[in-house]
C-alpha cells in the first residue's frame, strides 16, 4: 500500500475546482445588509441554469409554497436571502457530489443524496431546537463528507485493509482511515472549506464532524451535523462503507437538547419530504 502525506493531500485539494463566481457573489451578497432582492436576482438571471434551478427547488415540497413561485425575486421574498443562497450552493455542489465514489463503495449520486438528505434533516433539527442559523446547519451539513471526494482516490488502492480494520478491530471507518493515512475525510474536508474560504464555524463542523467533542468554535453546529449525519445514515440513507459503526454522540444530543422521541419524530418529517424527488 502507497502510504500517503497530508501536504499530498492538501496539493490535491488545490485541484478540486473553485466554488464557482456566481456562488461566490451570492454569499458576498446575502451577507452584505445592504443588498437587495433584486440585487441577488440580478446575479442568479445571468444564469439561466442557476435560475432554473432555484425555481425548482424552492417550490419542492419543503418550503411548503409548491408550484406557485414563478421568479427568482418571489423565491427570496417568500424563502428568504438565506435560503436562496442555500439552493445556489447546494445546485453548484450538487454536480461534484454526485460522482460516483468506489473507494467508499457510493455508486453514483449516492453521497448527494446522503449529504442533501442529512442537510435537510440538520434544518428541521436546527429549526426545532431554534438554532439561529438554520441555513447555516444546512449548508454545513450538506459539505460535511466533502474531503471523501479527494481521499475516495487513495482510498480504492487500499480499500480492502481500511474494511478488514474497520471488521477486526471494530472500528468506526474514520478511525480506520485515521490509522491508515494519519488523518480521515473530515479533517480533508475542513482543508477544501478552508480553500472554499468558507466561514470558520463551518470549516470547524465539517472538520469534526465524527467527533464533535472536539469543536471549540461552535459546538451547536457541529453537534447538528454529526447529529444529522449520524441518523440520516441510521436510517439508511447513502450507508456506503462509512456507514459501518458511526457512534452518534451522546454529548452532542445533550448538547441539544434531543431525546430519542424528538429525533425518531423528525425521522418521520424526513421521510414525507423526500417522497418529493425535486429535493434532489
Ligand atoms: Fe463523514
Ligand atoms: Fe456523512
């Protein structure tokens, strides 16, 4: 096996392309107090795809206006600046996340559609436990695996000695790539959401995602991702071989507030809002 260096790995996060400048722009945007709706729909126009996308997405089910906003200036007055912003990121990211990841065994759109699934999850959570930023959990949660995209290549050579780990030494699969490599696919995807330039509290919950405990910048949000991560997996969604014995965080839920009702009731919300596939 090619044992591997982190600088390797952090040259091959260079490669991952930038977010793209419409993605960019509409973060700069809603994140400046004097922008307008029409400023945001001026930059989202450009894009006839983009635009297609956000009209799609904001009359899915979930945001409960379905069928009825016809522009994207409707969209920000009825769901708001943030979750706009949200769309556009999860529509620019949707593309990458689908790819087909053989070193964790995820057949094609499979980690989309865990990632989409445990995002949106992380608002209802986020919501219920009147979290302040509720586009905030789901725009973490839907990058949390995102360093399995640049570890999935390394990974494949040496795949069968991470899974004879994960059996024989019964442990979680992060644990394994731990020993294998030095580091896992959280600690990569804090290093990709730090070259995205994203916010720190976020780069932190990508970055401890399966170990929570260890967030200092803000632990709520982290607590919300390894929490949704680790009961949209419970539930079956994208398992893949990072499935394979993902404790879920007994401190993270008391840190919340969550009881196993709450959670089970939330699985429950969950399942309606995906019979409706324009989520995805
Ligand atoms: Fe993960
Ligand atoms: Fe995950």
């Amino acid at each position: 096996m090619t044992k591997v260096s982190i600088d390797e790995i952090v040259a091959k996060v260079d490669e991952l392309p930038s977010l793209p400048d419409i993605v960019v722009r509409v973060m700069e945007l809603t994140e400046d107090p004097d922008s307008t709706a029409f400023d945001i729909n001026e930059v989202i126009n450009r894009d006839q795809n983009m635009t297609a996308q956000v009209l799609r997405m904001a009359n899915s089910v979930y945001y409960g206006y379905s069928r009825r906003i016809a522009t994207v200036t409707d969209a920000i007055v009825l769901i708001g600046f943030n979750a706009v912003r949200s769309i556009v990121l999860a529509a620019s990211v949707s593309k990458i996340l689908k790819q087909e990841l053989s070193g964790y065994v995820m057949g094609e759109g499979e980690l989309w559609k865990h990632s989409q699934c445990a995002a949106v999850f992380a608002r209802l959570l986020a919501k219920k436990n009147k979290y302040r930023s509720v586009e905030l959990a789901y725009t973490a949660t839907l990058l949390h695996d995102i360093g399995k995209l640049v570890l999935n290549s390394y990974l494949s050579d040496s795949y069968q000695e991470v899974l004879a780990a994960v059996n024989e030494e019964n442990i979680p699969f992060d644990q394994a790539e731990d020993n294998l490599f030095g580091f896992n696919h959280a600690t990569v995807g804090g290093k990709v959401a730090e070259k995205w330039k994203l916010p720190r509290d976020l780069v932190e919950a990508i970055a401890c995602h399966h170990n929570p405990e260890q967030a200092v910048e803000n632990p709520e949000l982290t607590a919300i991702v390894h929490t949704a991560d680790a009961v949209t997996l419970q539930m079956g969604m994208g398992l893949g071989v990072d499935g394979l014995m993902y404790p879920l965080s007994q401190e993270s839920l008391d840190l919340l507030g969550v009881g196993e009702e709450q959670l089970e009731m939330l699985m429950a919300d969950i399942v309606d809002i995906f019979i409706d596939q324009d989520v995805f």
